[in-house]
C-alpha cells in the first residue's frame, strides 16, 4: 500500500539547512494500522505531511497504492489527495457554519456533484460513527469527541484506500480519545482501509498493529504491538 524508499527531506540552505527525514525507508500493507511515535522534532509530522502529499520529497520516492506520488504535478496530486486519501486532523478541521451532515458532504462539494445518493451515503457513514442522529447539528451543538467522529466520517466519504490520522486523540479526554481509537481500530478492519496515525499516546499507539518510531530524521524502531500480534 505504502513504500517509501531512501526519502530525505531538508529545509533552509547553508547554515539554516535542517534535514527532517534522513533517508526512510518503510513498508506498510494494504489494511494495516500503523502508529508513527517519537519526540518533536523526530520527522513525525514531516512524514505524514509528505505521504498526505501535502509536501514533497527532497530525494527518494513514495509509492501509494501503486501510484509514484513524488514524481507528481501539484494540481495532479491534488486530485491523488482528494480522491484517494482521508486525513484526519488534531483540531478537526470542520467548518462552525456548517451542519455535521454538510461538513462530511464537504469533499463532494469540491468535486461540483452533490445528489440525493451522496446525502444519503453520507447519513450512512454519519451513522456507522455513532452520529445518526446528530447529522443537522451545527459544530457548537457537538462536543469534541463527536466532532473528531465527524472528520472521521468526513475522510471517509470517498471511500479512500488509506486513512492518515495527524493526533486525532490529542484535543480529547482519554474516555473519549479511547472511543475514537476503538472506531479507527474497527474502521480499519471493517473496510480493509489502511490507517497510519501519529501520536504521542503510548497508549494510543498500541491501538495500532506496529508502532514505527522516529528519532532525528531517522527510523530507528518498527515493532509489533502485541495486543494486534494475532493479525
């Protein structure tokens, strides 16, 4: 699903240069969950920001799904992201003037087509995450843990191949941050998506079927969590 190849990324020139990934190579599996943990400043961010391909890389090579995404057009990757790519963000991301139902619709809308078919699948999604009921609500009307619920269904909609979760606990109480990762956890396996999820949550983490940790730009662990070791 996932293969990154020798992937360095540097910013700056001179004596302002900071190399952020320092060559990463990493495979992940079509319907794996994968955890990227390690201290700021490790490449967490800037790893995930290049396999959304909201950033590109400086050397090396990203293979999605079987598509070379490095070697992309901005405009072409664009279309990759919207279409074959759900992201999941720590501050949601959701728009205040919007209901929940219009708000998961919002990918559809950047694609000009909008129909009774798609309301209704977005009702679907809205109540496969525990929000049938909350579909007209405006964003003040939710708490944060069924706001996250909502840009989970939101990066959803078009049914994406893989699912990139940027802290999604981290604006949660850890009741309602474990009820987020036990969806992510069933999504995974309901629908076969691929999720890779930064976090700084040890616990967290372990939600996941490996935990990759960073450390200065560079991989320095891929472990197994052996609570997912069975899959």
């Amino acid at each position: 699903m996932i293969r990154l190849s020798r992937l360095v990324k540097t910013y700056g020139e001179g004596a302002n240069r900071v190399e952020a990934l320092k060559g990463i190579d990493l495979y992940i599996a079509p319907g794996e969950f994968v955890s990227i943990m390690g201290p700021s400043g490790s490449g967490k961010s800037t790893l995930l920001n290049l396999v959304s391909a909201l950033d590109t890389p400086t050397t090396g090579e990203i293979s999605i799904d079987g598509h070379e995404i490095s070697s992309m057009s901005d405009d072409a990757l664009t279309l990759f992201r919207r279409r074959k790519i759900g992201l999941i963000f720590q501050f949601f991301n959701l728009l205040p003037t919007l209901s929940a139902l219009d708000n998961v619709l919002l990918p559809l809308m950047l694609e000009g087509k909008i129909n009774h078919k798609d309301r209704q699948h977005a009702r679907e999604i809205l109540s496969e995450v525990g929000l049938a009921q909350r579909a007209e609500h405006k964003m003040h009307q939710l708490s944060g843990g069924e706001m996250q619920r909502v840009a989970i269904a939101r990066a959803l909609i078009l049914d994406p191949r893989l699912l990139l979760a940027d802290e999604p606990t981290g604006n949660l109480d850890s009741a309602t941050g474990q009820t987020v990762l036990k969806l992510l956890r069933a999504l995974c396996e309901r629908h076969k998506t691929t999720v890779v999820m930064v976090t700084h949550d040890h616990n967290a983490a372990r939600m996941g079927d490996r935990i990759v940790t960073l450390k200065d730009g560079l991989l320095v662990s891929d472990e197994p969590c052996a609570s997912h070791a069975h899959r």
